[in-house]
C-alpha cells in the first residue's frame, strides 16, 4: 500500500529571480605583473607605473638603424614599386577631357538641324565622348524624338514579318513570360 506524501505548505518551488553569471573581476594588467614598478607621489596624488617590455631589444635595431621595415624612411625605389591590378577593366579607360562650351554648342546645333544624319554615335566619334553624353546634352525635342521611335519600330516591324512561325511563338512566349515577372 501507498503511503501519502506530505507537502509542506512554506516551501516554494519556483525560482524567485533570474540566475545571472556574476559580473567579471579581471586584473588590473597594469598592477598585477610581478616586474611592473609602481611609484606613487603623495603630494600629486599621482601613480607612475613602468613596466619593461616583454622582450629584450635587439642590439641591431636603433631609431638610426631600425630593424623594421615600418619603422625606415621610405626610399626612392620604393615610391616607384609596382601597384597592384586596378579592380575593374574601367579604370583602365582614360578619363575624357571636359568638352568646351563652344564645342558643346556646335554638338547641339549639328543634333538639331539633321538628327538623322548626326546621330548619337556619329556626334560621339566626332567629338570624343560616349553617345549618353551626347543624349544629355543635345536632346531632341520630344515630338522628333517620338517620331524617331516609331521609325524605329516600323524598322523592327518589317524585320519580324520575315520571321518564320516558330521564332514568332517563341518570342511571343518569351514576352508573356516576361509580364508575369
């Protein structure tokens, strides 16, 4: 047969606080080395602590002779050492000159008076700069440039007319493809 249990009613089964690792005691490393020498001045309330360094100096490295390489004035040859690889195939690129202002006037006035015959790449070779920056600062008015667009897609249109049946449903999944994206 089973004996009942007692249960003390004062005694408490929970925990009354959050366990907590007590807070860290290091040692001062200035005080607590046995060859550090501690000199305390009274008057001052000031404390000089001198601690020799962890190794002996070499007798080959002096401030007139250093034995690091950090520590020596920097040598001519050293000026001219090799640099390593930029980072990206650009920066090997020159930077272009800054166009004048009266050469970016006769870029404008070419842009406007035949934009078909000065286009963006012909203007760019011309003067010496990317076609963006011709975009930029020769832009073409927003009717011609419109008119330009639907050009171009008449252009494109007579070109996908000789597609074959196959091309012209692979292109055509591709773009339904790509509205869902």
């Amino acid at each position: 047969m089973l004996k009942p249990r007692l249960s003390l009613s004062f005694t408490r089964s929970y925990a009354t606080r959050i366990a907590e690792k007590p807070p860290a005691r290091f040692p001062d490393p200035l005080l607590n080395r046995s060859n550090a020498v501690v000199k305390t001045l009274k008057d001052e309330n000031l404390t000089f602590i001198h601690r020799p360094p962890p190794t002996a100096p070499s007798p080959h490295s002096t401030t007139l002779a250093p034995a690091s390489p950090l520590l020596k004035p920097p040598t001519p040859s050293n000026k001219h050492a090799p640099m390593p690889p930029l980072l990206r195939p650009s920066a090997y690129n020159a930077t272009p000159s800054r166009m004048s202002d009266k050469d970016m006037e006769q870029l404008r006035k070419l842009r406007l008076s035949n934009p078909e015959k000065y286009s963006r790449t012909k203007l760019a070779k011309m003067f010496k700069c990317t076609p963006n920056f011709v975009t930029k600062v020769a832009a073409l008015p927003r009717p011609q440039r419109k008119e330009f667009a639907r050009k171009v897609e008449a252009e494109h249109e007579s070109v996908r007319e000789q597609w074959g049946e196959k091309k012209a449903t692979f292109v055509a999944i591709k773009q339904k493809r790509r509205e869902f994206w």
